[in-house]
C-alpha cells in the first residue's frame, strides 16, 4: 500500500500524466464521451466493460495449460484484445478528468494494461505452446497490478465515486430554515450552508431550485460554476446538471446531483430532501 500511495505523490509522472491526457481529449466530447463515461448507466461504465477482456483472459491461461485447450486458448486471447478496445477508450475517457493524484496512479494502472495487452497480443505468435503460455501468464501477472492499482483508484481515492451521495444522510427529515429571500438575487448561483451540507441556491423565473452544491463527479463547487438556459456547469470538469431536477446533462458525471424541494415562508427560503435520513 505504501508503494501505491507513493504513486500519488510520484511528480516524475505529470509529463506523461499530461501527455496522455491530450491523447484521451482526442475522444469526441459530446454523445460518445459521455456513452464511454457511462451517463446512460449512472455510474461508470469502465468497471462493467473490463470483465470482459480480464475474463477471457484468465480462462485463456487456464484452458491453455494443456495442448487439447490451445485452439480455445487463443480464441479467448483474440476475444479478449478486442473487448480491451472498449474498456481502454472508457478508462481514458474517466481518467482525462480525474485529480492530479488519480491520475499518477491511473497512468500506471493503464502502463500495466497495455502490458498486459502487448502480452496476451505476443502469445499469438510463437510456435511452441510453452512460449505461448509463457506469454499468457505474464499478461496475466500485469493485470493482476493493474487490478490491484484499479481498486486502489475506486476505493483508496474514489475515481468514479459519487461525491455527493453522503448528502442525503447528513441533512435531517423535513423542512429547514435556509436564507432570507431577500438575500437571494436573479438568476446568479448562491451557496448556503444547510448544517453540515453545501447547497447552491438559484432563484430563476420566479422560482427557486436548490441543489447539492458540491459536484457528484469530484466535489467541484457548483455555486462557481456557469448557470445557462437552466443548466449549472461544474467549474472544474464542465459536467452539466438540470438545475429544475439535478439530473447529469453532460458528463464525466454520471450521478445525478441530490435535488431539494423549496417553498417560501414568509420571509425565508425554506427546503426540504426527499428521502433524507
């Protein structure tokens, strides 16, 4: 753990951590970023896509260990480098818009898969069944790092997490007291703090919407961002969320961001979560 960790802070890797990140911007922005960020699924669609490749390939390694499963073996090593084109574009598409220190990590863990893809693309070649296999088992040893730094990511660092879905357990059940109306102008974002949780406040057309202020992608303050035809664009990575319902417009989000119920009262704004608690 401490060796990953050290990734992290590993400065040497910020000229490629940039060049890569110029190649994966290469990627259409739009319907086909978004579809590899996963906005159609809710969450990122990366870790759903590597199954594939990784289970080929760890079938082909297994059937492979005898000479009746070589045809097998190498059918399941092709399958398995073209679901890795997929799963690679994903990633790279998750990865440009990620922190600083996700993203040293992240180079690694995809150094790490293309070894693996190099590996398993070699094992192809060679007459002999014993190089093949050779071949095989060390594709599979580079996947198991770049899994190991894959969990590191999800779980040490939260890439791909939702970074507001703590909100609903923070705020408490029923309507609370927010700001003076008074305070809150046109069609300008403003954050408020209801407890322990950030909110962005807009008061547009007469109504006023309030959302979770920090970004369900990474935390990005919403109250900062640019608000347009109804619409809040996160200042960090331009996702885009609905402002009437919080809902993700444009990625790298794929979670929707937590929507309150506003009413006036008298003078003040008052709000209430549904399914808070």
């Amino acid at each position: 753990m401490k060796v990953i960790s050290r990734l992290e802070r590993a400065t040497q890797l910020d000229k490629v951590v940039a060049a890569g990140q110029r190649l994966a911007r290469f990627i259409p922005a739009g319907r086909i970023r978004d579809s590899l960020h996963g906005v159609w699924l809710g969450h990122p669609v990366h870790p759903m896509l590597v199954q594939a490749p990784v289970g080929a390939w760890l079938s082909a390694t297994g059937i492979g260990l005898t000479e009746q499963g070589e045809p097998a073996a190498r059918r399941l090593t092709i399958a398995g480098l073209a679901a890795s084109v997929p799963a690679a574009l994903a990633g790279a598409a998750d990865w440009a818009e990620q922190h600083e220190q996700q993203m040293r990590v992240g180079v690694v863990h995809a150094c790490a898969n293309t070894i693996a893809i190099g590996c398993y693309a070699a094992s192809l070649a060679p007459a002999r069944s014993s190089v093949r296999r050779l071949w095989r088992f060390a594709g599979l040893t580079s996947v198991a790092v770049a899994g190991v730094l894959g969990g590191h990511l999800s779980f040490r660092l939260a890439a791909g997490a939702n970074h507001a879905e703590a909100v609903p357990h923070l705020v408490e059940p029923g309507w609370h007291r927010l700001m003076a109306a008074a305070e809150l102008p046109d069609d300008k974002p403003v954050r408020r703090m209801l407890g322990e949780v950030p909110v962005v406040v807009v008061r547009s057309g007469g109504q006023v919407h309030v959302l979770a202020d920090r970004c369900s992608h990474m935390s990005g303050s919403l109250a900062d961002g640019e608000l347009a035809d109804g619409r809040l664009t996160c200042p960090w990575h331009g996702s885009v969320f609905g402002l009437c319902d919080g809902q993700v417009l444009r990625g790298p989000a794929t979670a929707p961001q937590p929507r309150f119920e506003t009413r006036i009262t008298g003078t003040a704004v008052e709000v209430l979560l549904p399914d808070a608690g």
